[in-house]
C-alpha cells in the first residue's frame, strides 16, 4: 500500500522514488486483497452484513464495477458506503494545483497537461489524503447537470478563452472526485435529464459540456443508494442508467432481535448523571427491539418506507432518560427502566413510522400503543410460563389490587409485596438482582404480562394504572 514519500515534492522526486501509478479500480483491487488476505474487517462497526452485502461488495470490487445499494431507511447504506474510503491508499499524488486530481504521471486535464509539459520533472506535486477523495451529494430535483458535470464559466469566457477550449469549463462535483468516489444518495431523484447526464461517466469514463468535444477521461468509482421502491417504479429512474450499474446490493434490516440490540448498544449515547446506576433489564431491551420487530410486520404499518433502526435506537435512550428522570426526582440511586416508562416511547416512535392509511383509520399514537402492547405480550410468553405465576392470580381473584405509575418510587413497590403469593419468587427470577428498582421493574412486566394474557384486568387511575382481578 503506497504512503506518502517524505521528500517527493516534484514529479522528478517522485519518479527517482520509484513511485507505481495505478488506476482507481488497480488500488481498490490490490488493497481488497491484502485487507482479505490479512483477516482485518472490510466495515468495522458495522453488524449483520458478514453472510449477506459484504461478499456482493467484495465481488463487485474485484470486478471493478459502480455499485448501488438499495435498501429502505436506516439500512446504514451510506455508512456502508462511506466506509469504502478505508480501501484508498493513506496518500496519492496530485499535479499541485489541479482541479480534477490530475496524475503526475498521466494528467487527464488541459491544466496538467500544459503543466507537466512545461514543466517537466520540476513540476510540483501535492499528496492527497484518502478524506479529500471521496466526495457526496444528496440527489434532490433541484440537482443540476452543472452540479455534478460542470458547466462553461461565462467569466472564463469573457477573459478571453474559446467556448470549446477545455479552461472555459467550471468542473462539477464529479470530475472533481477524480481518482476517488463519488457517491450519490437517493439516486431515483435526480431529474431524467441528469440522469442522461451520468451515462459517459459510468460506461465511457469521460464528460461532455453540453455540445463543445471536451473529453475528460475519468477515473472515479461511482456509488449510488436509493430505495427498491422509488428505484423500481417507472419513471423514477431510466433504464439505461440502471444498465450501468453492474452491481446492485440490497441490504436489509438485523434478521434477529440480539443483532438489533447489538446494533443499539454500539451506536447508543446514553443519558449519564453522576451518582446514580443505569441498569436495563433484559426483558426491557427485548421489548424495545421487539417494537421495531413488530411494526416491520404491522400491516398498519408502510412496509414500503420500512422501519428504521434509528427507531429501536431512539426508543432505547428516551426510555433510559424517562428512568433517569425519576431517579432524580425521588432521590434514588439507581434508574431501572419498567413498563411505565413505555408511554414515554410515543414521542421517540412517532416521526418513525409511515401509517399505510395515513391515519384515516387509526392515529399514530394508538398504532404506537398497540405495538407496545403486542411486544410486550410476546417478550412476556418467552420469558414466563403462566403455571409459574398461576398464584399471583389467585391472590388478585382473592381480592389484592396494585396501583402503579412511571413516578411512583421503587421502594413503594416491596410493600405488600409477599403479601401476594408467589410474587416476590417471580420477580426475582426476572430481576437480575434484588433492588428496589430492579425488583419495581420485574413487577411491573408481570402485571402487565399477565394483563395482556387476560388474567388481570387494568383501568386508569389519576395519571396511574390499577391493576386487579380480572
């Protein structure tokens, strides 16, 4: 992998050093192979691809081919994406001060051209870090051919240059990434106008300025990311354009609830206060990805704009801080998120969802409920068998009641509570420890657990709930 000389300044020096030109596609290649052949990840931080999009990545760069990812929303295709720079070498050489990255050794533009034949092997070389070769842009309607392309610059024009005289031009984004990647976010919304524009980057390496003969032969890698949806329908992008893309990846979202945990862990940032403990029962965290999973399967849910991991994500910090929050308020040392606090997941879930009705039929804040309730039922039948807490109905059919909200302390939920037979024994199975606030949450899932399995009844009670026989 080629680093920068220390001394190479000039073309001269760095032909007496020896220095190896090699195309775009030639060092992708060559650093894919040594990364595969060492072992060292290809996207580190990034879980649930190993079996699935890194292979067809992998292939398509060996092959040399312009890749597009599709996938719905929070797929992590830009970051898949992004992450390609790691596979560009640390430096490459530039003709110092060209626009368009022009190699030393074989300047594809009038400026490096002209330079170097000047100049010789005095002319000065610049060395580009791998961050400044990889270039973005968020395809919107209002994004034009000079946006990307270029266009004539009518001030170049007026100092004196004819209109097909190659230093008229104001290069776009694109030449400008030569010898690097360009990536295009959203690509099915760039106008058919543009997208004719792409075709003699992505099949003949060069660019044409509206009609004067400029050729610019380019070396660049030219990514796309769009959704299946928008990348499928007619008249969303043009077939030829499709053509050129050789790969097509489609990603897809965690196929199971511990990899979408996995995922929430790494990216989460997570509300801290100094002296109290945060600690997350695991029937609390399965609930959270289990709302994610549940709304991707919703048929009151769009499938077509998916469900994003940012939801899970949000939902895992916004129900830290509503524990954090009643920690602080009743001067408790510990924050231990329970099934009350879920209420304050409305606000962290909505923006994430599209209704397939557009909430003629439903709002979205009864569609959210909903959701909640059936993970929250479905993490309950995994973890607790209903013979083992077949007492605790018992004692609500004998008359018990239990009144409980987000605010309320943890210590308020111990009293009483071996007054209820078998209770405290299956709460302690769940805790994971015998806190008050640990022992507060356990609680809380089994009424509630047991509420949407239709042994106990629940009714709303001043900003509380009470749950008693059913």
């Amino acid at each position: 992998m080629s680093t920068a000389p220390p001394n190479a300044t000039t073309v001269g020096e760095l032909r007496a050093a020896g220095y190896g030109a090699r195309t775009l596609r030639e060092e992708l290649q060559a650093n894919l192979r040594a990364r595969l052949a060492s072992g060292e990840p290809l996207f580190p931080g990034i879980l649930g691809y190993d079996d699935t999009v890194i292979p067809a990545v992998e292939n398509a760069l060996l092959c040399g081919h312009d890749l597009i990812f599709l996938g719905e929303r929070g797929q992590a295709k830009t970051r898949v994406i992004r992450a390609l720079q790691g596979l560009l070498d640390p430096f490459v050489p530039e003709i110092a001060g060209s626009e368009v990255r022009d190699d030393p050794f074989s300047p594809v533009s009038a400026f490096g051209r002209q330079r170097l034949a000047e100049e010789g092997d005095a002319t000065p070389i610049r060395w580009v870090p791998r961050e400044e070769r990889y270039g973005e842009k968020l395809a919107t309607p209002d994004v034009s051919i000079a946006d990307l392309i270029g266009d004539i610059d009518p001030i170049k024009v007026a100092e004196g240059h004819h209109l097909s005289d190659e230093y008229t031009l104001h290069f776009g984004l694109i030449p400008r990434s030569n010898r690097g990647i360009f990536c295009i976010n959203e690509l099915p919304d760039l106008t058919e106008k543009v997208q004719v524009g792409l075709f003699n980057i992505m099949e003949e390496r060069d660019i044409q300025v509206k009609g004067y003969p400029v050729r610019l032969p380019l070396d660049v890698l030219v990514v796309a990311s769009a959704n299946p949806e928008d990348y499928t329908s007619r008249g969303r992008i043009i077939t030829p354009l499709k053509d050129r893309y050789a790969a097509q990846i489609r990603t897809h979202y965690p196929a199971t609830r511990e990899l979408e945990l996995a995922i929430v862990r790494q990216e989460a940032t997570l509300p801290e206060v100094e002296g109290i403990t945060v600690s997350v029962p695991e029937f609390m965290t399965d609930v959270v990805a289990e709302i994610t999973f549940q709304a991707r399967s919703s048929p009151d849910v769009s499938q077509v704009s998916g469900v994003s991991v940012r939801m899970t994500l949000s939902n895992y910090e916004t129900l830290v801080a509503n524990a954090l929050r009643r920690a602080l308020r009743n001067g408790e040392k510990e924050a231990v998120p329970r099934i009350s606090d879920l209420q304050a997941l409305t606000a962290s879930t909505r923006g994430k969802l599209e209704l397939e009705y557009a909430g003629t039929e439903q709002s979205e804040d009864e569609v959210v409920e909903k959701l909640v309730q059936r993970a929250v039922r479905t993490i309950f039948d995994e973890r607790v068998p209903l013979e083992g807490v077949a007492s605790v109905v018992d004692a609500f059919d004998q008359g018990w009641a239990v009144e409980v909200s987000d605010a309320m302390p943890a210590t308020d939920y111990l009293e009483g509570l071996d007054e209820i037979a078998g209770l405290r024994d299956a709460a302690a199975a769940l805790a994971g420890g015998d806190s008050p606030a640990r022992v507060a949450a356990a609680v809380e899932f089994l009424l509630e657990g047991l509420h949407l399995s239709n042994r106990l009844n629940k009714v709303g009670v001043a900003g509380a709930v009470r749950y008693r026989s059913a």
